[in-house]
C-alpha cells in the first residue's frame, strides 16, 4: 500500500507542468521503501527487481515515469482482480 501511494504521489507530480524534479525526488525516495518492504518479505525478488528496472528508466525520462505509473495501476487492478480479499 505505502508504494502504491508513493506511485500515487509519483502521478500526480507528473501531472504538473513544471513537476520535473518533484517527480525525480518521488521515485528516488521509492527505492528504499522497496527494500525495506523487501527485506520484511512482503514483495517477491522478482517484483522488487522488476520495479527497480522500471523505476531506474523512469530517473531521467518523464515520458518512461508516466508509463511506469500506468504499468503499476494495471498490476493493482489485476491482483485487486484476482486476489479480492488482500
């Protein structure tokens, strides 16, 4: 949850014109969120490896920034699908 509203904070920096380096400031402070979330064993290796790769091409690209939040929606929605108790 407290990633999902770190990506939640992520979009709507994005979402301002000049939110340049709001947005960058966001998904550094995503990192150690993922590890720590990591390391108590609440998100698989291959999930914190994969936001890692998304959130690394998203540092200097806007537009890759943009997608990862979309990217990061869908894979809410498809576990909220399949997975409606959690």
């Amino acid at each position: 949850r407290k990633i999902f509203n770190e990506i939640r904070a992520l979009e709507k920096s994005l979402e301002k014109e000049n939110g340049k380096s709001d947005y960058k400031d966001i998904i550094f402070k995503l990192y150690p969120l993922l590890a720590y979330v990591k390391g108590r064993g609440l998100i698989p290796e291959e999930f914190y490896e994969f936001m890692k790769f998304l959130l690394e091409k998203s540092e200097n690209n806007r537009e890759m920034a943009e997608k990862t939040v979309e990217i990061v929606k869908a894979i809410v929605g498809y576990h909220k699908f399949y997975n409606p108790k959690s």
